[in-house]
C-alpha cells in the first residue's frame, strides 16, 4: 500500500444535519454539540452532501476565525462506504506534495517548481503550478473533483465558465510550453474520469479539443481516510 503523502490534523467525527447558503454546514459532533462548520466547497456537491452522513471536522485554534471548524470529509454509501474529501483548500496543497516527491512520471524531468505564476495574454490569470528544468516549461491547472455515476468520477458537476477560460488559456500555452489538467479525484473508489457533459456541454467539447491538440491530462486517484490521503496512480480516462 502506498505511503499517506498528507496526513490529517486532529479531525473530529459528526454527522451531517444541514448544508446551506454554500459556506456553512451544521454538524452534530458525537458528544450531541451542534456545531456550524465552514464548507470550503461552495459548488452543488452532487451525491456527496446527504443528511445523516457521516463526517469529520477540523478545528482551528485561531480565535479570531468566525467559525472554528472546516468540514474535511464526508461518507459516502454509493456502492459500499467510502470517504471522500470536502475541503477543496487542500487539492493544490497535496499535489504539491505529489509534485515534490515526483510521483508523477507522466510530467517528465524538471527541477523547480513554482506556484500561482501569471501566464495567459494578459497575464491577469495565474497556473496553479510550473515546472522548470530541462525542456519546455510545464504549466499545470488543478481541479478537484467528487462527482460520481457508480466507479465513474466527473468534471464539472456545473456549468463552469472559469474551468471553460482555463481550458482555452491551456491550449493557447502550446506547442512553447506544455499545458497539463490535472484532476485532483477526490475519493478512492473511481478508476475511470470522463467530462461532465450534462452538466456543462461547452467544458466537455473543449476538453476533447485540448486533448486533440496536445493538451495533457492527468486524471490522479488518490483515497481519503479520516487519517490521511494516498496517492493511487492515474484513472482511465474515458471521453
């Protein structure tokens, strides 16, 4: 099994009893406290966000924050229990993990990696991630991804016209540089990714054409347990 590449803070185990207004869930901890929690991920969190589920916070201790907990993972019973992550802070944090430890020979050789560095036309955009070294820069957008039809996962869950821009600024980086998406798949229980055309037509059509003109896209698995987050290796990408 492979190594945990982030490991948890103290978490503190709930359950689910309201989401609302994006920012905010109301959790009962297991010693009968409700407590609101911030909720990091703001979209519709398709199939990940009933009631009665199981959960785990963590908490902050610094005492000028509004509300003391984050919501970090919830349980999901789809075709047998699995956790998946909530907190969407964290994708770029561990993939910059993922990247210093150079877990992903599909990137090549590089020596130095950057983070949040201007790029586009105008440079008013910033790529999550460059990796410098030998040969072509390397420019890397993260999206982090839990929406799931059976061991299938999708990108996006909603009509994303920011994922739409990102997608067109990639495939402009060529043939200088090499554009990468990577999708951060939050949960273990996925071995194939595919777009979410029902949710937005527009973003799967770009995402064939980036694919088509050498856009490189990295589908990373990784499992999610209350104690910590692996790395699994790539999903089949289907499209």
């Amino acid at each position: 099994m492979a190594a945990l590449i982030y490991t948890y803070p103290a978490l503190y185990p709930g359950k689910l009893l309201k989401r609302y207004k994006r920012f905010f869930a109301d959790i009962e901890l297991e010693s009968g406290e409700v407590v609101t929690a911030h909720c990091p991920n703001t979209g519709p969190m398709t199939g990940i966000s009933t009631i009665g589920s199981r959960v785990y916070l963590s908490k902050s201790a610094d005492p000028k924050r509004k509300l003391a907990y984050t919501w970090e993972l919830i349980e999901v019973c789809d075709t047998e229990p699995t956790w998946v992550g909530t907190n969407t802070g964290l994708p770029n944090k561990v993939t910059r993990l993922v990247l210093e430890h150079q877990l992903l020979p599909e990137l090549g050789a590089y020596t130095e990696i950057r983070c949040e560095v201007p790029y586009g036309a105008d440079k008013k955009s910033r790529i999550d991630f460059l990796l410098l070294g030998t040969g072509k820069p390397t420019y890397i957008e993260v999206k982090s991804t839990t929406w799931a039809q059976q061991d299938l996962v999708l990108f996006p869950d909603t009509v994303t016209t920011r994922g739409q821009k990102h997608l067109r600024e990639l495939m402009a980086l060529l043939p200088e540089a090499n554009p990468v998406m990577l999708f951060f798949i939050n949960r273990g229980d996925c071995p194939y990714f595919a777009p979410g055309d029902t949710a937005d037509p527009t973003y799967g059509r770009l995402f064939r054409e980036a694919i088509a003109i050498g856009v490189k896209v990295l589908p990373c698995r990784f499992e999610i347990t209350p104690i910590g987050i692996r790395y699994l290796g790539l999903a089949e990408l289907r499209y």
